[in-house]
C-alpha cells in the first residue's frame, strides 16, 4: 500500500497523459506554450476568480504575493504555527516577521481568538506594523475565513490564502484560492493537485496585484521582453507541468468525489475509537492528508511502528512546530506561544489517503488501528 499513489493515478489518465505529453515534446515549445495560459484559464474558472497567474512552485507563489504587497523588513505577518515550513520561511525571506499563531486542535488551523490577540499584541509593542495574515488551508480543510476576515477589516491587515494544501476545498459554494486577497497554491506531485514535478499558481481578484506578480515572476519584466521595471525573479511553470496539469484537472472533480469517501469511511470506522479529522457544516475538505490525533506521543509512535510492520505508511505532519524550528531560535520562543501547536506535534498521524484507494484499503488500515488501540 502507498501512502500517496501516484503511480495508480497515471496508469488511470495514462493515455491521456501520454498523448498531451508528447504534445508538447513535438511542438518544441518549452516555456511559456500555449498550456500554460489554457491551464490558467481553467484554473481561475474552477476557482471563480478573474486572475491566475502560475509559477514554478508553491513557496514562489507565496513569497511573490509579498512581494506585490511590498512585505519587508519591520512588516509582521501572521502565521499559523502548526504548517509547514514554507508558510514562515516566505515572510523571513522578505526580510519581515513571522508572528506565530496558535492553531484549534480539532480542525489544525489558525485560531481566530489567538490571532486576534497576537494582533494586538503586536500593535500594543510597536516594533512592527502589522501587515498582513497568511492562513492556511491545512491538510485540504479551507481556513475559518469568515472571523479571519473580520480581524484582517478592523486591523487594516491582508489575507494570504496558503492553499497549497487546499485546492479543491470549499466553504459553502466558493472555493479554495478565492478566500485570501491572494491565495497561493502548490502543485507538488502529492498536493490534491498536482504535477510531475514542481509548479505553482497565485490567483487574485485584483488586477494591479496580478500584473505586478506577471512582472516578478518573469525578471521584473515591463511592457517588452527586455525591458525589466524592477527586481523579480525566474519563476515560471513548465509548458510540460501546465499540460499534465490540464490532464489532472479534468479527472480532479471525481478525485475529489472519491478522497472525501475514504475520508467518511475512514472516520465512519474510526471515530469512537481515537480523534478524528474535523469538517466544520457547509466546509468541504480535498484531503491533501487524513490526520487522527493520538494521546500521547509514545502511542502515536507505537501506532505508527505496529502499521509499518503491517506494512501500512503513515507519515507525521509536523513532527516539529514552526517556534521550534532552528532556523527561528534567534525569536527565543518557548511552547507557551502557542500550546495547542505543540501538543498537536506530538499527537497527530497522517494515513494512507489518495483517490485511488480501495475499500478494502481503507477498511484494512482501520481495523489494524483499532486492532492497535484496543490492546
Ligand atoms: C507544500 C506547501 C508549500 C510549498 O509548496 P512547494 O510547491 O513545495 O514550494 C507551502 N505551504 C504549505 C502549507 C505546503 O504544504
């Protein structure tokens, strides 16, 4: 059993994927064919939002939204605590502030009371403006946008949407990539969507943002070729990526049909017997992960061995929150920022979830759970 199968997924778009690959190989036409507008096309029609820009990948993405919005150094952004690294690296990059945000233990993403009062917090210290807030779509689950919002309207900050996680997700009829002022979303083969490699995709409502993020992600590129108006960046997705991208994206409404049945089953199965994932009502999830939280973290780990000898993958995401990784020690900050993060990285265990997932998959790494917890 895969963790992740991808190599079921091309067997089933295989010819499809063959002809649009070598599509590509035989028009010569490498960066910037004719894929990649169609793909963005598609994309912001599936997203409901007028621009889509793509690029060579998630982190790019993200970081070339600040860049638009001019985030640097003395800015603070708000970011959830228990993601992955990228979400916090892209602000440190810009040379601005990470603020570390708690999480709500039931759904794994940011706590709208903790950021409000990091908000505060921030602007009572005075050291750094606050600018902006990155929410992420964590494990495919959308954000709680609707408080988000609200904060970000009385504070006067920016939404950056991280949904590399989170495309095909949804809050009642409006999808991922239309929360944030920006959102950003990452095509790494595993993601909900992704490629045969390394891509990514900015989407905004706002014009003025799209053009500059064009301009960034092509050398700061003006009108004409040569032409460059400011500092940017090579940051660009593949003819090739965009082309098997147009392939995943027409079979993308029934993998997303088919992860949230594993997911219900999964949970039908599991959920008196150990924490289960949480959907909020009117909330759909594209289940980039399908995470249960442990006790402690001695049985999470005795779990995890007792699937691997079943032969069952089961990964940890994240072993270790964003206020303790090295690469933020210089901030000196301690559990006590944001408890529920930390708990969460020494409870949470990721299982066997993709599309292509059997019942007898599904119904298999269950029993081997409760065979565990029952013991
Ligand atoms: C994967 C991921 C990214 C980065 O995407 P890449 O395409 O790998 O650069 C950013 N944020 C989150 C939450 C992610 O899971």
């Amino acid at each position: 059993m895969q963790f992740r199968d991808l190599q079921k997924q091309y067997q089933s778009l295989k010819p499809q994927m063959d002809e649009a690959i070598a599509r590509v190989l035989s028009s010569g036409s490498f960066i910037q064919g004719s894929p990649v507008k169609e793909l963005e096309s598609q994309l912001s029609d599936y997203v409901g939002v007028s621009h889509c820009v793509t690029c060579a990948n998630g982190t790019d993405a993200l970081r070339l939204a600040l860049m638009a919005w001019n985030v640097g150094p003395g800015d603070a952004v708000f970011v959830p605590d228990f993601t992955f690294f990228a979400s916090a690296e892209v602000v440190a990059a810009q040379g601005a502030t990470p603020v570390f945000v708690d999480v709500d233990p039931a759904t794994f993403n940011i706590d709208p009371l903790d950021l409000e009062r990091k908000v505060q917090q921030t602007i009572m210290e005075g050291s750094l403006k606050a600018k902006a807030i990155i929410a992420v779509d964590l494990f495919g689950l959308p954000a709680y946008y609707m408080p988000i919002r609200e904060i970000a309207d009385i504070y006067g900050l920016l939404v950056l949407e991280d949904a590399a996680q989170g495309f095909g997700g949804a809050i009642g009829d409006a999808r991922a990539c239309s929360f944030g002022d920006i959102a950003a979303t990452s095509f790494f083969p595993a993601k909900p969507l992704g490629c045969y490699g390394d891509g990514g995709a900015v989407f905004t409502r706002n014009p003025e943002w799209a053009d500059l993020i064009r301009s960034y992600c092509v050398h700061g590129k003006g009108q004409e070729k040569y032409d460059n108006v400011r500092i940017g960046t090579n940051s660009r997705l593949d003819t090739l990526q965009a082309a098997i991208l147009q392939v995943k994206m027409n079979a993308f409404p029934s993998e997303l049909q088919a992860v949230n049945a594993v997911a219900t089953r999964y949970t039908e199965q599991l959920s008196s017997v150990v924490e289960c994932p949480k959907v909020p009502e009117s909330f759909l999830s594209s289940w980039a992960q399908y995470t249960i939280r442990l006790q402690s973290q001695s049985q999470r780990d005795a779990l995890q061995a007792a699937l691997r000898e079943s032969g069952i993958p089961s990964m940890v995401y994240y072993p270790r929150p964003m206020h303790l990784q090295a690469a933020f020690a210089h901030m000196q900050l301690s559990d006590d920022c944001c408890p529920n993060s930390a708990q969460l990285s020494h409870q949470v265990l990721s299982l066997p979830m993709h599309p292509y997932l059997t019942t007898e998959e599904v119904d298999l790494v269950a029993a081997k759970v409760k065979a565990f917890l029952a013991k």
